[in-house]
C-alpha cells in the first residue's frame, strides 16, 4: 500500500458538452463532433509523492487555490499540449499565405481585402443629435459665413467617431472640404488616413481633383500614410476629369511606394490607358497584374473588350474571351454589352450573333443595351432575316424593350428597305403601355416612306403628327421635302416646309442640301422660284451662290472666293452634296463649263478625296460619293485628261476602271445606269466588268484606239 502510494493512479472524468452551451471552457474552439462526450485522465498523488509541475508563469492562479474550478484544472493543459508554441505544431494551426515576390525588387506591402482597421464597434449615445447637425450643415448655404455659423452650434466636442460620422453624413463636397479642414485646425486628436479618404470620396463627386491632390500631397508632408483606397480615389477622380497623364502619374507613384493595386485601381487605371490610346501599356499591365496575383473582375474585361472594339481588333477581342474562360470569370450582361458592340465595330455580325446565343443559354437575360447593339449590327451587315428573327425572339420572350431599342429597329428598317416590318413594328409601339411612338419614331417612318417614294403615306404621317400634337424635327422635315421633291409636289413641299418651321424646326445645312438638290430637279422656272424662296429663308448665302454661278459673265476667282467662303460656314457632311447639287443645277442650265469649274473647286478644297486612284497596273474613277450631273461631270474631265496623256506619248497602265457601285443604297439609286448611259454617249472604251459588280472596265490598248479615232488626222503610235 506504502509502495502504491508513490504511483499516480489515472482517473477517468466523463462528462458531456451540449452544443448549444457556450458558457464552456474556452480553449474548446473546434466545433463540436457528433459525439460531444469527452474523455479526461487526471493523476492523483499521494501525499508522498512528488509535486505535479509548477504551471507556467503566464498561467494566473487561481482565485481560490484550496478549491479550483474545473476550468482552473485544465489550463496548465491548455497551455502546454493546445497552445501552437511547438515548432512541429505550428503547421497544424497555421495556413501559409503565398505573396507576390520579386527577387530584384524588395518585397511589397499587399493590403487584405479589409483596407480600413475598423474600431471595436460601441453605441454612440450621442447619434441622434449629430445626424441633425449633420442635416443642419446639408441644408445651410454654401458659403463660408453660413458654414462657420452652423459649426459655432456643434452639440458636442468633436472626438474621433463623431468627426467621423459628421463627415460621412456630408452630401455636398464644399462643406465636407470645409468640415474637414476645420477639424484639423481644433488639433483635437491627430488626423488619420480614413479622414482624408473620407474627404475625398466626397470631393471626387464633385470633380475636384485638384483639391484631391493637394490633400494627398499634405499626407505625403506631414507623414500620412497613403493606402490603397487613396489611391484608388486619386486615380479614378482624374480618370472623370478627362486627366489621364495624372492618373498614370498617380499609379506609377502608387506601384513606386511598394503597394500592390487592388482589383478596383487595376480596373481603373486599365480604362484610363485604353481611352489614352495606349494598347501596348493596357497589355502590359494587364499581364504584370496576373502574374502578381490579381484576378480581373468583370469590368476589367470590359475595358479590355471595349478598347479592343474601338480598334476594330478581332484577335483583341477573341484574347478576351480566351482569357475570361481560363481565368474562369463567368461574363455578366456589361460585359456582353461591350463585347457585342466591339464585334459591331470589328464587322463580325455572325460571331455577335454566337456571343449572343452563348449569353442566352448560360441563363443571363439581356436587357436593351443588349438587343440595341445586336441590332446595330444585323442593320450595317444588312442581315434583314435576322434582325427580323430577334425581334420575334424579342416578343416571344417579352424581353425589355426601351425608345431606343424600337427606334433603332425602325432605323434599320428604314436602311434596309423593310417597309411591311416597320409598319408592323410601328403600330406595335402605338399598342405598347410604355413605349408610345416619339418624334425619333415618326422620323424613322417619314424616312421609309421618304426613301421608297411613298408620298400618300407620308404626307398622311405627317397629318396625323400634327394631330396629336408629336413634334416634327428637322431630320422628319428633310425626309418629307426630300420625297416631295422626287414627286414633283411643290406645292405640298412649300407648305410642309412653311408648317415645320412655324412649329419651331430650324432649317440645318442638311436641310439646305435637301433644297437644293430639288431646285435641281424642277422641271419649271415657277416651281424654282418657289423652292428658291424657302431655301432663301433657310440660308440666304447658299442662294447668292447659285445665283452667282449662273451668271456666266462671273470670272472663275470671283466664284472661288464666294464658294470658299459657303463651303467654310457649312458643315462637313454637307459640303460634299452642295457642290454636287451646284454642279447639277448647271448641268440642267447647260452650263457644263461651269459644272467643270465647280468640280475643280471640290477637287481642290478636299471635297472628294478618293475621286481619283493609281497604281502602277490600273487607274481608277470612282463616282459613287457624286451625283448623276457630277459623276458625267467627272467622266469628262478623267477622259479628255487621259486623251492628253496619250497624245503626250506618256506611261499608261495596262487597266482603265470607273467604279459606280451597285445602285443598292438609296442615295445611289440609278448612277450606274446613268453613267453607262454617258460612256455610251462619249463612245468612251468601257465595258462592264464580268469579274466585279458595279465597275467598268477598259484596257490600255482600248484607250489608245479611241483617243486616235477622235483624232483621225494625226499619225499616233501605239503604245
């Protein structure tokens, strides 16, 4: 029994846990297991036996030494088998985080996805009376006195939660500046970088970057650190101010100091390098995030697809795709938004139409952006059965549609010639809750009836516009006049244009060329001067002009200073059609040599640059950008140049072409026939071409015969 005494005897302690108890010991910090009944053995010694070790010194004693709790019991255990201070345990109870490392480069500081180290939240007693304070601030004036005198009624002296919440309960950037800065001069608690992002959240609101950078260089100054939030404000404020080389100053400072960027910065400043054009930095930054360790969002890849759209770059465009599948970042609507309109760009309608479909089947629902943008594209590729099928598709599914979305259908019925479908689709709109035809709609109709020369149906639009009160804007009028003229309906063409500009449509130069080029199809002096005196009211200038070049008795400086000078004060897009329509009008007068001297004056001020082209195998004309007087005009001029060059015995090349296009769009309609027509008249040496629709076709040989028949007395070699 003696000899017993001096052995430990195990004792087994049984006991069980409830799950739901949590007054426990707190070393227990696994979740329980199924089974919560544990298992003890404690020694017990004899009063001969050796002491059990003394606990370690961090071990507090407990309260009541005589007695001690079972929690008491266990801490020496707690200390010593469960504490990770082993070094073959601390693998157990610890996860190694793998950080970017640069071996030439010291090691940077990578900021947790929490930028901010958040106080212990407590209650504030006092929120009531400062969100009225703040409210009070909100609604004073802007000034400085206003300012100053609200903050003389401050409730409480500001601390550090209070500032604080005072400053995130700012709307207006002015005061939240004006707060701030009055803050730092009561020296109350020392400033912190939360506070200056604070601010400049604020300021960037109101896009004042010039303010933001200023408190970035006062943190630089005074010692301040500057995280990855201030950074991200800096840079994404001068990315709103269109100030692009001070953003990448920002970032580069940023990537300098040591910080890593964070999905929000990258996503940023990828944007800003795309708008500056930069597509070789864009990559290079991309590529040196990835290898960092950043994985690009969804916005990431829309920056990357929209700059890559806007290059009209179908490789850029399949990289990103490519990307997005092994990074495995599943694309949201935006980013199929800008992908489909980055293949409107590229010209790839078929590869759209899969994004498309691929977007479908993966469940996401495209809402109007979507279907806008994959309308654009079926209209400029002019796949009408298509564009057709989604918009059955459209109403099948009830998919969202908006003004633009029906607006752009109409349009590119119009483009396309779909009359039945647009009609159709316009008394759909009349029948829908929200989306009841506008002025852009109406437009859109006026243009197909316009172009397919349905005059009854337009005039009878344009009554029921005024009916129901829908304005007509200046792009309904000059569809209207447009087709009133190819009808000869002058009368009807004065009063629709009498009426648009009682209604407040204020005739642009489109307008005027639409005049103008009616003035050149009456067939009657009275119905000029009719039409003569509405382009009067719309551009007196213009007028001057014509009457100017139909006097033959001006000298040809007099009307290149008088055409300079219309052609300065006109729009780009319109100054192409006034020169043609001049040209035509003296073609009617029989006023060819005039019709010349105006297409020299074009031809000289860049008005139609891709009129001639050579290489060292063919010469070409291509007429399709002139009108029907100005490309016989051109026919002209090209044929009595070649018959100089012949008769100078000069290098020619083997092929002669004149382009005129297919007569498809409905602004060429008719040119090719009528240029053929003129070739035949001149007997010039062309033929159609077999091999390419729309061109006509000589050869050297072909040429040289027909300038030496028109020449019958001179001996002319062949060349």
């Amino acid at each position: 029994m003696a000899a017993s005494a001096s052995l430990s005897t195990p004792l087994d302690v049984h006991f069980s846990i409830p799950p739901s108890d949590s007054k426990r010991a707190i070393f227990f910090t696994k979740s329980p297991r199924t089974n919560s009944s544990r298992v003890f053995t404690f020694s017990c010694y004899s009063s001969i036996s050796k002491p059990p070790p003394k606990p370690p010194q961090n071990v507090p004693e407990s309260p009541t030494p005589n007695n001690p709790s079972l929690s008491d019991q266990l801490k020496p255990l707690s200390t010593t088998t469960l504490s990770p201070t082993k070094p073959d345990q601390a693998h157990l109870l610890s996860k190694h985080k793998s950080t970017w490392v640069n071996p030439t480069k010291p090691k940077r500081s990578v900021l947790s996805l929490q930028r901010h180290k958040r106080s212990p939240y407590s209650y504030n007693p006092h929120v009531r009376e400062l969100k009225l304070f703040a409210r009070k601030l909100n609604d004073c004036d802007d000034t400085e006195e206003s300012i100053s005198i609200v903050l003389n009624e401050i409730p409480f002296q500001p601390t550090r939660e209070n500032a604080l919440l005072i400053l995130n309960s700012l709307k207006f950037w002015p005061k939240t500046y004006f707060f701030f800065n009055w803050v730092k001069t009561q020296n109350l608690f020392p400033m912190e970088t939360i506070f200056y992002n604070v601010a400049m959240k604020s300021l960037r609101f109101g896009r004042q970057f010039h303010l933001i950078e200023q408190l970035a260089n006062e943190m630089v100054s005074n010692g301040i650190e500057l995280d990855n939030i201030t950074y991200s404000t800096i840079i994404s404020c001068a990315k709103r101010c269109n100030l692009y080389d001070k953003a990448i100053e920002w970032f580069e400072r940023m990537y300098k100091t040591g910080l890593m960027p964070d999905e929000v910065t990258y996503s940023v400043i990828l944007d800003v390098y795309a708008k500056s054009g930069k597509v070789e930095q864009v990559l290079s930054l991309y590529e040196r995030g990835v290898a960092s360790g950043w994985k690009p969002d969804a916005v990431a890849f829309s920056v990357l697809g929209k700059m890559f759209g806007e290059a009209g770059d179908y490789d850029g465009i399949r990289y990103v795709l490519q990307e997005m599948k092994t990074l495995g970042v599943q694309p949201n609507v935006v980013v199929y938004n800008t992908l489909l309109e980055a293949m409107g760009k590229a010209g790839k309608p078929g590869l759209a139409r899969s994004l498309f479909d691929e977007m479908v089947e993966s469940g996401l629902s495209p809402n109007e952006k979507t279907l806008t943008a994959l309308i654009k594209i079926y209209g400029k590729a002019r796949w009408a059965k298509d564009a057709i099928e989604l918009w059955e598709r459209m109403r099948a599914n009830r998919w969202p549609m908006d003004f633009i979305l029906y607006n752009t259908l109409l349009n590119m019925c119009a483009d396309i010639g779909l009359v039945e479908e647009a009609e159709r689709l316009f008394e759909d709109m009349k029948h829908s809750e929200h989306c009841k035809p506008d002025s852009y709609s109406y437009t859109a109709m006026l243009n197909i009836y316009g172009s397919g020369g349905n005059v009854e149906k337009a005039m009878d639009l344009f009554e029921e516009m005024s009916k129901l009160g829908v304005a007509v804007n200046v792009m309904g009028c000059t569809c209207l006049i447009q087709c009133l003229g190819k009808a000869r309906r002058i009368d009807d063409l004065v009063r629709v244009f009498g009426v648009s500009v009682e209604r407040g449509v204020k005739p642009d130069d489109r307008l005027c060329g639409c005049l103008l080029s009616v003035v050149s199809l009456c067939a009657t002096s009275e119905d000029v001067n009719k039409v003569v005196a509405c382009l009067q009211q719309a551009n007196p200038k213009l007028v001057s002009l014509m009457k100017l070049i139909q006097d033959e008795k001006t000298g040809l400086e007099t009307v290149k200073e008088e055409f300079r000078s219309v052609i300065r004060d006109t729009a780009v897009d319109a100054r192409r059609p006034f020169c043609n329509c001049l040209i035509d009008i003296c073609r009617n007068t029989n006023l060819d040599e005039r019709a010349h001297e105006l297409l020299y004056l074009g031809t000289l001020y860049g008005l139609y640059p891709g009129l001639h082209n050579k290489t060292v195998d063919e010469w070409s004309l291509d007429v399709r950008s002139l009108s029907i007087g100005a490309a016989h005009t051109a026919l002209e001029e090209w044929m009595g140049t070649l018959a100089k060059i012949v008769e100078r015995e000069e290098v020619l090349p083997e092929l002669f072409l004149a382009q005129t296009g297919t007569g498809t769009h409905k602004f060429s309609q008719g040119l090719a026939t009528s240029f053929a027509s003129h070739v035949k008249k001149l007997a010039a040496p062309f033929k159609q071409s077999e091999e390419k629709a729309g061109y006509l076709v000589a050869t050297r040989e072909d040429l040289v015969s027909w300038v030496q028949s028109r020449i019958p007395s001179a001996d002319h070699p062949q060349l």
